[in-house]
C-alpha cells in the first residue's frame, strides 16, 4: 500500500491570521510614527511658547530670546540643514553606487576609511580649521563644507551596503529579461536598496541638524547662537531654550526623512 505523503495544496488560516496581525502592527507603529512626532513638535513648540509668554525674564534673557531674532536663527539653521543635506545625497549616492560597481569595488574600503575619518574629527576643530583655511569664504558656505563632511558617511555606507545586499539572482534575473547594466541598476538594485539608502539620508539629516548648531562660531548663524548666548551670559533659560528648539527641529527633520522614506519606496518592498 503506497501512501501519499505530499502536503496537500491548501491555505492555512492560522498564518495568514498571524501575517494579518504582524502587518496590523507594523502599520499601527508606522502611523504613531508618522502622525505622532508632528504632535509631539507642535505641543512641544506650543510648550515653548507658553513658557515664553508667562517666564519671568530679565532685559538679557528677554533680548536673547526676542522673537524676531528667534525666527531669523530658525530659518538659518532649517537652511544649512537643508542645503547642506542636499549636497550630502548629490555626493554619497552616486559615489556609493560607483563604488559597488565591479571596477571600483576595491576603493569602497579606502573611501569609507576617509569618510570615517572626516567624522571623527571634533566638529567645532573642524568648522574653526576650515573657517581659517577658507578665509575667502562666507562664513554660511564654510559651515554648509563642514556639515557635509559630516553627514556623507551615513549616506555612503548605506549606500553601499543597501546595493551590496540585493540578491544577485534578481540582478541575473534581470540582465536575463534584456535590460542594460545601466537600466539593471535603475529598475532592480536601486529600488530594492533604497529602504537602506533612506535609512542612511534620516541619520545624515538629525547628524546635520544637531551639528549645524555650531556655526554659529564662524558667523554662520543658527539656533546654535542661542545656546552661544546663554553660556556666555551665564543665562541657563536662554541655554535650554535654544537646546529645546533644536531638538524639536531634529525631531521634525527626522520625521521629514521618514515620510519620504515612505513616499519613495517602492510598492511591495
């Protein structure tokens, strides 16, 4: 007697209920996570507010904190994040892709080793020594130089690992179907290694947005000038006032970078 031991073609509820429920809170976490921090920014601006209007300061601390002097340094420090971290995706994706293609493999650790240097450097040291070395220089393009070389590493080594794990059988999967080296990389490596791509341009952005209080030392601007103020008039309101507005900025500039993370995906991945 032959007994047919093939497991028979059916669905299993039980682990399609248990995908439905995994799916269920990966999707709960996703929306606490995209519509939670813009609340937690606005109560913590309305906070900031609040304190502003009813603190008891004196004339130093309420000239510190004059609102227009306030909004000015807000969007000084929203445009060295901003242009610094768009120079930063312009260098480290191309440069991270080049560096995964089968010539250039072999510089990948020698630019990484560079890039990690560069990091590691103290970043007051290094916006000062630039400051000085590019004296010609504006003080804004001088901090917009030092932020970048902060926040390429993160970008670059993502790059490079997100395009180093694609399953090579889907990259022969398409040069099989006829599509071009170029059209393989665009069509197959890109899109699958863009979540770790993203992850890398979210950390570059709260890299950039933390560091970029330090140009204030070379004229740069910046909520960093309120923190300069408070340490320098001993003024600890004025200090912790301005750590808090950089925070909350960070903490937007973190939730930006997730929602395009989210707006570039590609479906299904």
């Amino acid at each position: 007697m032959t007994v047919d031991t093939r497991t028979p073609d059916i669905d299993t509820p039980g682990v399609e209920a248990d995908d439905g429920r995994k799916r269920g809170r990966m999707s709960r976490s996703a929306a606490i996570e995209i519509f939670g921090i813009p609340v937690l920014v606005i109560v913590g601006f309305l906070l900031y507010v609040w304190w502003r209007q009813t603190a008891t300061l004196d004339s130093i601390e309420t000239s510190s904190l004059a609102w227009p002097d306030v909004r000015l340094q807000i969007w000084q420090h929203i445009k060295l994040t901003i242009v610094a971290s768009l120079i930063v995706v312009a260098i480290a994706v191309p440069l991270g892709t080049l560096l995964t293609r089968p010539g250039l493999k072999f510089l990948a650790p020698i630019v990484v080793g560079v890039a990690n240097a560069g990091q590691a450097a103290p970043s007051i040291g290094l916006i000062v020594l630039l400051f000085m070395w590019l004296s010609s220089w504006s003080g804004f393009w001088v901090a917009i130089t030092a932020l970048t070389l902060y926040g390429v590493l993160p970008v670059l080594r993502n790059t490079i690992t997100g395009l180093q794990g694609v399953d090579p059988t889907l990259v022969e999967a398409g040069r099989g179907v006829g599509l071009s080296g170029l059209a393989v990389l665009f069509r197959v490596e890109l899109p699958l290694a863009l979540p770790v791509i993203m992850a890398g341009v979210r950390t570059a952005l709260v890299l950039v947005v933390g560091t970029a209080a330090l140009a204030t030392f070379v004229n740069a601007g910046g909520l960093g000038g309120v923190i300069t103020a408070g340490i320098t008039l001993y003024r600890y309101p004025v200090m912790v006032a301005g750590a808090v507005l950089i925070a909350l900025l960070a903490l937007l500039v973190e939730w930006f970078g997730r929602v395009l993370e989210l707006l570039v995906r590609p479906k299904g991945i």
